[in-house]
C-alpha cells in the first residue's frame, strides 16, 4: 500500500540500505561497522521477501523508525539483479520508505588474493579456479553495480579502513557531531592513510624484549604495568591527552565531521594498543566518544616484525 505524504508515517520514512556486492569484498564488515552506527542489520537476506519484510518494519505512526541494512548477495536463493532492482524500484514509491543501494566492489586480483589467503573456494567457481568464479560473478552482479547509489572499492582498504569508509557515509552527522576514531597500529605495517594525527610511542620500554610478555598485548594488565613503569610515559601521556582534549574541542567548534588519531609503535601489539586504550578512556571522561580501533593486534607475524625492526 502506498501512503500519501501527509500520512504520520511519511513525516519520518524509513531509512533503509541494501548493502550487495561482490563476495570478499567486505559486506559482513560493512553490516558490522553499520550495526556500531545504530542501524538494526540483517545479512543473507532473501530478497524476495523484501516486501513482506518492510510492510513487517513500518514504524509506529509518529515515531521515527530505525535505520535497517540489509545485506544479501549472489548466494542468495532466487538471486536475480534485474528482478531485484525492479522490485527495489517498486517499493521506492512509498512514502514511509527511503531506499539506498550500497554496491562493495573490488578488483579480481585481489579478490584472488584474499581467496587464495584464507584458501576458501569462490562458490561460483566450483573446480575452476577462483578467478573464473569472481569474472561469473562480476558478471552476473554488473546491472546492480550500474544501479547502485554508492559504490565502495575496498582494493586498497584494511578492514579499519572499510570500517571508517561506512562510517562516514552512513553516520548520522548531525546528531553525532565531530566522530573521533583512536587507532593503534605498527609502524612496520606502514602509517594509516586517513590519520589526521599521529603519534609515535616507540621511545616508550618495549615489552616485546621481555620474554614473559612478548605473548601478551597492550590490553593485558601485566602489559600495562610495565608500560607505566617507564619514566617518560606519565608526562608524554598527560601532554598528549591535554593536547587531544584542546584540539578536538577546537575542530569540534569549526564544524569538523571526522578526526582520525593514530598511535603507532613497532608492531602495533603493544605500546600503541595500551596508549591508545587510554587515550579513548581519557577522552571518553573528558566528554568525547571515541571509537577504538586496533589494526595490528591481531596481526600473525608481529614478532618477526618487532625483531626486525628492533626498537
């Protein structure tokens, strides 16, 4: 049923985004990173129940109803493009309903190169290698991609960089204010390309020297002992925090919507993740709501790094 405009439920339609794309590109990411932004998520959705699904999720009239993503792909029973754009493009007529289509792309090699890391098998590609199955599937996806109102390449993205792509597409700017993201990361893996700030941490003790700590992470308590041992950090931690605490208020009063801090040290496991654990803590006091993210933490070959670089 269509409503007219000057129904209550017209006055607050519901956002709604189909997050599509080719496989590895990123959706179950995406969905995550749009889960922390306060959207109600759904994955692997059959998309020819889209319309019992909506008529389901209308909203209480005069309330404002929550975003909903819903994320679906070319495993999807029924998975026809052309009929799902129509049928998209049917419900974009209702009022209570503001419709968005979120394509993730990314280029075959690296896709190959993802597959062939976690050796999965493409499903598309059956005895063939993977590349046959992502050109299929390229293929197959090529009028939802034409069609989509955004379009991501995640290439050349991290996992954390996917994440602040959505992040600042997909957050409600207006209510939020500035979006502060405090990252930890390992100078061995390259500094991150979106940090408007960074900081060094590497003149801090390295608990990778000692041998009962080197398994452990920044975010362990006998990590945090020894980082707190070390002369330097009370005063290079309060000036750096003092130093956030100005500035972000600063970009804050000029309208700015994003500010990306990044915290580095060798192997992004330990320093980095500690100092950047308390710098969130500090900020979240000093009124500020941070998002925390650690690149390298999880990383397999930290240590080889760590020795390498020896700092």
């Amino acid at each position: 049923m269509t409503m007219s405009s000057d129904s209550p439920e017209a006055a607050h339609p519901q956002r709604i985004l189909l997050v599509t794309g080719l496989l590895g590109a990123g959706k179950t990411t995406a969905l995550k990173m749009l889960e922390d932004l306060g959207w109600e998520t759904i994955d692997n959705f059959p998309v020819r129940l889209l319309g019992q699904l909506l008529e389901r999720k209308s909203g209480t009239a005069g309330e404002e109803p929550a975003p909903l993503a819903i994320g679906f792909d070319s495993r999807t029973r029924g998975f026809d493009p052309r009929r799902i754009i129509a049928r998209v493009k049917q419900l974009s007529q209702r009022g209570d309903l503001n419709i968005t289509t979120l394509f993730l792309d990314c280029s075959g090699a690296e896709l190959a190169r993802r597959y062939n890391e976690t050796r999965r098998r493409h499903p598309l590609a059956q005895d063939k290698p993977a590349t046959a199955g992502i050109a299929a599937e390229r293929e197959l996806l090529d009028p939802l991609r034409r069609w989509a109102d955004a379009v991501i390449s995640t290439t050349d993205y991290s996992t954390n960089q996917l994440q602040q792509a959505i992040r600042e597409r997909f957050s409600d700017v207006a209510d939020a204010g500035t979006t502060v993201t405090i990252s930890s990361f390992g100078f061995a893996r390259g500094t991150p390309p979106l940090a408007d700030l960074v900081f060094d941490v590497r003149f801090l003790d390295n608990p990778h020297w000692v041998d009962d700590l080197r398994p452990l992470t920044g975010q362990d308590p006998a990590i945090a002992a020894f980082i707190r041992k070390d002369p330097a950090f009370r005063e290079a931690f309060e000036r750096i925090r003092d130093l956030l605490i100005l500035v972000l208020g600063r970009y804050a009063a000029q309208g700015r919507a994003y500010v990306n801090v990044a915290i580095g040290c060798t192997g992004g496991r330990h320093r980095s993740v500690f100092f950047a654990e308390e710098i969130a803590k500090a900020l979240r006091e000093a009124g500020f709501s941070p998002t925390l993210l650690h690149r390298n933490l999880a990383s397999r070959s930290a240590d080889l790094l760590e020795d390498a670089q020896a700092t």
